[in-house]
C-alpha cells in the first residue's frame, strides 16, 4: 500500500492517479503590481500583470519614473556642460555615453579625424573599463536577485578596483564627465598602465570564482535554462542589439561592423549565443568581460606617447596659464564657456557599442553653442518593450532573472 | 534647531541606543546613486559594522527609509505611500543632491527634493556621494536617534501630549495638516 | 556608402513622394511625402538590395518656427548589409498625423508612444497609444519648444512656500 499516495488521496480529496495529473482547481485572473520601487535594484519600473495562479497572462511594463528630460536639459546647455546630463543616463557604464557623444559632436563639427591618437586609445580604454564594470554590475545584481548574495559581493569588489583607478584618472568615482569635445579633460596616471595590469589580474581570479559558483548550479541553471528566449528574427524586429541581441543569434557589434577609434586595430572576437534565453544573455555578457580584457591589454601596449587635446582653439580651453596672463586667451575661455562651442548647423546620427547595445546620439544643430535637439537612442528601450511580449506564459518567479538579464538602466531607459 | 529633551528615563536613552545600532532600512533606489548605495553595502565600505545592513524590502519591517536618487513627479505618490507605511518612530535620509534638492535636474519632471512629500531627517549631497559620505551621514543620523530628535521621535512626543516648537512642525505632514486646521478654527 | 538605398527609393517612386534626398557628414537621408509612409518604409523592409531588417529608432524634430513644424524622423538599418539610411517625414502642427509603422517593424511601438507623449504627433495605426515616460494626469506636450522647461504640473502636495 502506498502510503504517500494514500495520504495525498486524503489530503487533496483525489480519487485516483488521473485526477494527480491535471488536478481541476479553479483559478480566477488577478492583476499584480510589481513596482515602481521593488527590490530588483534595476531603477525604478513599473510591472501590471494579470496572472492566473503562477502563470502570467498579460504584461503592460510602465517605464518613466526616472524622466529627467535629458533632451530638455540638453537644449538649454552648451555642448560641453551636456558631459554630466550623459554621464547619467547609462550610469554603470559611464564613461561610454561619454565618449558616444563626443565622437557625434565632433562629427558635427568635422574634427573627427583629427583626434590625437593618444586620445582615441585612451576613449577605448576607458570605455572597456566601463563596459565591464556595466556587465559585472549586471551580473552581480542579477545573481543576487536569484539568491546568490556571495556573486554580488565578489562582483562587486571587483567594481571597486575599477572604481578606484577610473578615480585617480578623472577625479569622481561614478560620474566621471571624462570626455572633452576634441580629447579628453587630462592625461592618464604615470602608473595607469601597470595598475590597470594588476586590476584586470585581479579580476580574472573574480570571474573564475563566480564561474565556478554558478555556470554549473543546478539552481542557477534551472532558473534561467529555457526562460524568455527570444528568436533572431524578433531581435531584428524589435532592434535589439546588445548583449540581449547577441544572445540571440544575431552578430551586430558596433565595434566589429562600423569600427570607430581605433577598434579596427585590436585581435578581439564577439561572443554570440544561439538559444536566445536567459543563461546565453549571461554568458554572453561573461565573455565579453574577458574580451573587453583582452582589449584593454592590447590597448596598454599599443598605445602611443602625444597629446590628449586636439590643438583647434575653436574647441579646446587654452592652458591656464596663459588664460591668466593674456588677454586674447581669457576671452577665449570665456566665449568657449559662455557661449559654448559653436558648431555648424547640421544634422548628424552616430552610433557606439554602449552597455546594453547600440547607443546614438542623434544631432540637430542650428549653428549657435546649444543644440536645437540632443536625442539619444537608448539601447535598453527594445529590451524592455519586448518584455510585455515574451512575459505572457513565464511564471512570476520567472519575471526577476529576465527582467535582470534584460540589463534595464532608469537612466538610460527614460533619460 | 537644537530644542534639547531630557530623558524622561535611563529606560528611554537605552531604548534609543538599541534603535541607532539596529536601523532596518528600506532603499528607495531609483538612479545613480543606487550604485553608490550598493558600494556603501559592499565589503569595502562595509554599512553592516554600523548596524544598518539588512534591506527590508518592504515598508512595514523598515524604520529608515534611505530615498536614493531622484524623484521625478511620477514617483511622488508612491514615495508618499510608502512614507505612510511605515511605523514610527522612522527616519530618512536623504542620500544625494537629487534627492535632497534636485539636484542639477530643473526641469517639468524631477521634483526639487524629496523634502517636498516626506520630512528628511539628514540630507547627503553628492553627485553622488562617496561611500565615505554615506557613513558619516548614518553616525549623524544615529546621533540624532540617541539625542531623541529624529523627526519622527520630535512628533511622538508632540502625539503624547509635550509642548513642541510649531517651528519644528514640517509641512505635508499630518502634524502640519492638524496644525492649520486648529488655526482655521 | 549607403547611396544604394537613395538610388533604389528613387528608382521605385516616381511620383513626388520623395521630395529630397542627401547626404551629410556619412549619412544618407531622405524626405518623405507623409502619406507615402507606410508604402516607403515597406519597401524598404522588403527590397532585396535594401533589406532594411531593423528600426533602429524614431524621434521628432520640432522645427519652431519652419513649415511643416514637426519632422518624424526615423532611422532604419539593414544587419544583413550594414547600411543605414535616415527618413523625414514632415507633419503640420494643425494636424500632426502620420501612419504608424508597427505592423511593418514591431520595435516601432515604444518609440511611438515617446513621440506622441512628448510631442503630440499622433500614428495612425498604432495598437496602444498612450503616454509613456509622462503620468496620464499630464497635461501638454513637454518637449516642444513652447512649453517651458521648468513648468512642473505635481502630483502630490506640496510645501506652502515651494518654488511652484
């Protein structure tokens, strides 16, 4: 006699086995709100669902808590004091929207080519730096969101050397405002090189820990195996690029397709997945850690000795000490500050690997020192958008590591 | 401000003492400065030998509410609800510029402090601020707990009967609401 | 490096609803006659010399002061062949209408939203079109260039001596 079934039978009041397979228990639609502040630290997004039991029916994500009129700010700064408004759009990768932006202003103005290389290797630099602090960020949050507490830890003591050395270089620890239309604001540390060196020595250790802790785990694995797979057509569809559009098949890199800086002279390859679900969004985001790696070390011993300003008195501040000592170099300053730069009416649209996938900035100047429109293309918004689409059908348990993997950034997503 | 309480009892300065070093906080985290927050969490900077480590997710269990990054109009209700949540006594702080004044965000959608739907206890400036900052904000704020004069701690005693300074009253809060309505009468 | 497209658009449409074509600092754009929207961008996704796969994004100028007032502005790439290409399609202020592009590229839903929340130009078409980054309650169209930057409209309420 088989007392666990016997008990069941008492318990759930079944008759017999067939009754265990599809028990008939009543479910009525419910609609949950999941947000605008819920612990998935991701920013502020708000979640309507309707579910039937565990199962998700239907998904209206509701985004724009963190609207802070980026494009609205923007019209009414100069070219240069819109530096800070980028530095806080994709917070976690900071230094990218910097660079992203600076390389459309300098398109506007047609000075492109004419970047100091010294420049344009450290804008790599810093922008790989970057880019791994966003994915470790993401990474780390996202495993803590599925219980593993000791993964955020270690990533996040990663962050933290990262954080230190982009500190010495710029000053700020999170917001660096680094970038200059035509260079940079300073030269790099004497000991960047071999700092950066131990760092990323560092960090392999790091990642070999947290690979060890959840490539394998059957919790980890079981949660994110299979979840929210998104095919290659619906990436083209929804104009997902990214990791999140990498993860799904399509091989679209900004850096590999239309290289910009000097991307075109580093050996690195672009990891893409092939299911689409949420462990390839991971590990695609893993490797390219270790890609992002790579480049920063080839860009350590490629990088050549120069100025980090472009010399064009139209853009670039004059050195101070003559600003103090010359007439004609203290109206300069003042007119390039006050007035800001003043760029050539024009349209343009330029595009960077960000974080989270194509990130551009598209241009309308009317020929004065503020922008007539400063529109940047988030590239988390179709991750996002998505979601209302692949949701139905998952578990509401299922909601916390998508929506993790999806690498969502209030900053960015609402600007 | 400064209005000094005197114990009523050795019972009350303990009961303060264990609140200060047991803060249940809840991280309204909304921008970059959540980063921070989670570094300020993190083994380096460490907020757990202070006490305030464990992040209550939800309003009910939490007594410090941490409200980090900025505040757009949108967010107001809910940050106003879950304010309302939360058992006294309770405190804020009031972790960046954004939070605490704006910020350099002046524009139709960011709310100029947060200080505009709840009473903030201890305001942190920085865009964003160093983890360093962070801490000393949290021993400012545990002094205020150990002196009796949190917001919160000021209106308990307002509630049992004790004179309080009409100058300490915040408004938007229902002591202000009550306030104006026995001056109408 | 994307003359490809400008050339195929003009082979195929003959009848005005390309009123101008260019290029500027490496990218190629083209202006639209609003309602030969839908049918341009179909093409476009279509064509086998275009293939035009992904929507990359769709914003709004608000050309204050020039007619017509409002340019829908649309970027398109193509994975397969790595060009782009940049399309306007100029809407009046009096009746800010065009077709809405989500049956042909669903990604177009979100940014949609985003125009008519911020600029008021309305897609005909558009399955849900409603407010995204703004509250319902909002009242205006914020990122014209006639609405102030600093007009706020809260929700909740305020301090007796707040700035608004």
């Amino acid at each position: 006699m088989d007392t666990v079934a016997s008990s069941r039978r008492i318990v759930m009041g079944i008759q017999d086995a067939a009754d265990l397979e599809t028990p008939d228990l009543p479910t009525e639609p419910m609609p949950l709100n999941m947000g605008p502040s819920h612990p998935a630290m991701h920013g502020t997004v708000r979640m309507v669902m309707d579910v039937e039991g565990e199962k998700i029916t239907n998904a209206d994500v509701q985004i724009g808590y963190l609207h802070r009129c980026f494009e609205k700010e923007a019209e009414h700064a100069t070219w240069t004091q819109i530096f800070p408004y980028t530095d806080r759009l994709n917070y976690v990768s900071p230094m990218l929207n910097n660079v992203g932006y600076a390389i459309a202003v300098e398109k506007l103005l047609g000075i492109d080519k004419q970047i100091p290389e010294r420049a344009q290797y450290i804008r790599v630099i810093i922008g790989e730096i970057s880019r791994m602090t966003d994915h470790m960020t993401c990474l780390g949050a996202g495993a803590m969101e599925l219980g593993a507490f000791t993964v955020f830890l270690y990533m996040l003591k990663g962050r933290e050397w990262l954080y230190e050395l982009l500190e010495e270089i710029s000053g700020a620890r999170l917001t660096h405002s680094y970038v200059r239309i035509g260079g940079l604001a300073g030269d790099l540390t004497p000991d960047f090189s071999e700092r950066l060196t131990d760092i990323l020595g560092r960090i392999r250790i790091v990642l070999s820990d947290v690979s060890k802790l959840l490539d394998r785990n059957r919790i980890f694995r079981d949660r994110m195996d299979g979840i929210a797979i998104i095919t290659q057509q619906e990436a083209m569809a929804w104009g997902l690029t990214g990791p999140v559009g990498r993860s799904t098949g399509l091989a679209y890199d900004v850096r590999k397709d239309h290289p910009y800086l000097v991307y075109d002279r580093f050996d690195f390859d672009v990891p893409v997945g092939s299911v689409g679900d949420n462990f390839d969004r991971y590990a695609v985001r893993v490797e390219e850690i270790k890609q992002s790696m790579s480049i920063l070390e080839q860009a350590l011993a490629q990088i050549p000795a120069g100025p980090f300003m472009l010399n064009d008195p139209r853009v670039a501040l004059p050195p101070k000490s003559e600003t103090y000592n010359s007439i004609e170099a203290m109206i300069a300053h003042f007119k390039i500050i006050m007035d800001g730069i003043h760029v050539p009416a024009g349209e343009v649209y330029s595009f960077t690997e960000g974080g989270n996938g194509e990130l551009g900035f598209y241009i309308v100047s009317d020929g004065t020192g503020r922008p007539w429109k400063c529109r940047v293309r988030p590239p988390c918004v179709p991750a996002v958008a998505i979601m209302n689409k692949i949701l139905p059908g998952l578990f509401l348990a299922d909601v916390v590591p998508t929506f993790g993997m999806m690498n969502m950034i209030g900053g960015e997503c609402d600007r | 401000m400064g209005f000094e309480f005197h114990y009523a009892s050795k019972l009350e300065a303990a009961v303060n003492w264990a609140r200060k070093f047991s803060l249940f906080s809840y991280p309204f985290v909304t921008a970059c400065c959540g980063m921070e927050y989670m570094s300020t969490a993190a083994p380096k900077y460490d907020i757990a030998r202070f006490g305030a480590e464990f992040p209550r997710f939800s309003p009910r269990q939490a007594d410090l509410l941490i409200i980090v990054g900025t505040i757009t109009e949108r967010q107001g209700p809910a940050l106003r609800r879950i304010y309302e949540q939360m058992c006294e006594p309770k405190w804020v702080i009031a972790f960046g510029v954004c939070a605490s004044t704006g910020g350099f965000y002046q524009n139709y959608s960011t709310m100029p402090g947060a200080d505009q739907v709840v009473p903030v206890d201890v305001y942190i400036p920085g865009c964003p601020p160093r983890p360093e900052q962070v801490l000393d904000a949290l021993v400012m704020l545990q002094d205020r707990i150990q002196r009796g004069e949190g917001y919160s701690q000021i209106m308990l005693r307002a509630d049992q009967g004790y004179d309080v300074p009409t100058a300490a009253i915040r408004p938007t809060t229902r002591h202000a609401q009550a306030a104006e309505k026995a001056k109408e009468k | 490096m994307a003359q490809v497209v400008l050339d195929r658009l003009a082979a195929q449409f003959r009848n005005g609803e390309i009123i101008n074509v260019g290029s500027q600092h490496g990218n190629e754009w083209a202006r639209i006659r609003p309602d030969a929207w839908t049918a341009v961008c179909t093409f476009l996704r279509e064509d086998p010399s275009t293939m035009m796969e992904m929507l990359t994004d769709l914003t709004c100028v608000d050309r204050f002061g020039d007619e017509p007032r409002f340019d829908v502005v649309v970027h398109l790439y193509s994975v397969s062949k790595k060009h782009r290409v940049r399309l306007y399609g100029g809407v009046p202020e009096e009746s800010p209408v065009i077709d809405s592009l989500v049956p042909i590229w669903p990604g177009a839903n979100w940014p949609e939203r985003e125009a008519y929340d911020l600029y008021g130009v309305r897609f005909k078409g558009h399955p849900d079109l409603r407010r995204l980054l703004m509250y319902p309650e909002f009242v205006g169209h914020p990122l014209r260039k006639d609405y102030p930057k600093e007009k706020r409209q809260p929700l909740v309420r305020r301090q007796s001596d707040s700035v608004d």
